[in-house]
C-alpha cells in the first residue's frame, strides 16, 4: 500500500464492534475516507427477514451520501477472517468511483490486509 491507511482500517476495526449479527454471527465493520478527510463509519444490521440485511460497506456509503457527500478516497472493511466484500458491495463501491482504493482487514490481526482499486473488484460493472 503506498498510502499508510492504517487509521481508516482501525476505525473500521473499531466501527465491527457495533455490528448486529445475531443469525450469521459474522460481523463486519467499514470505515468510508471522503476526499475531504471525512471518515463515515457503518456495520452490517441484519435481519430475521435474512434477505432484507444490510452490509457494512453499505451502510458507510448510505451514510456518507445520505450527508451529501459523493467524493470517496477509500473504504476499509474488517472481519474476521479477512473478508472480500460482496458482489453488491462492489457495484455500490463503484457506483462513486472506479479508482476508490478498498482494503480488508483482519479485525484480529490488523497486519493482515488486502488492498484494491474498486474497479479491479468488480470490472465490467453495470451502468446505466
Ligand atoms: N457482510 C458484510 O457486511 N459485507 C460484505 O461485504 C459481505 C457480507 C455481512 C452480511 C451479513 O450480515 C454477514 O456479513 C454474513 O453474510
């Protein structure tokens, strides 16, 4: 990673421990830089209607946008294990941006982390 993103991933590290999972058990955290250094956090909010759960990338991003930013620099996201986001994540990601950097992270082990460019995750994304 040439950017040292290492407080966005702590505080999606930090924003994991909100996480309402109760049938998965899987909790994730996501951490969303704004290109003017507004940090938007979210975690994953499910449901006993398991269809209607909500990401924590999404949740971030809902945030972000439902505030009136549009402009995203990076996202992290953290689980444990490590975890990719999903594929509705990504067209969310990118709906803002092919070139926003998205890092996983082990909550458990903050060394460990993945990076990419939104657009790798998810080429030939839908447009409209
Ligand atoms: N989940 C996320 O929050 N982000 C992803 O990218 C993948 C999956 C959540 C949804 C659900 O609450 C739990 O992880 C298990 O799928």
């Amino acid at each position: 990673m040439d950017q040292d993103y290492s407080k966005l991933t702590r505080q999606a590290i930090e924003a994991r421990q909100a996480s309402y999972a109760p049938y998965s058990n899987f909790k994730v955290g996501a951490a969303l830089l704004a290109k003017d250094g507004t940090i938007f956090t979210g975690c994953n909010v499910e449901n006993a209607s398991y269809g209607l759960c909500i990401c924590a990338e999404r949740a971030a991003i809902c945030k972000a946008v439902s505030e009136g930013q549009r402009e995203f620099e990076a996202i992290a996201v953290s689980a444990v294990p490590l975890a990719t986001p999903c594929g509705a994540c990504r067209q969310f990601i990118v709906e803002f941006g092919k070139d926003i950097t998205v890092i996983s992270v082990n909550a458990e082990n903050p060394d460990e982390t993945r990076t990419w460019k939104s657009s790798e995750l998810i080429p030939e994304n839908f447009e409209l």
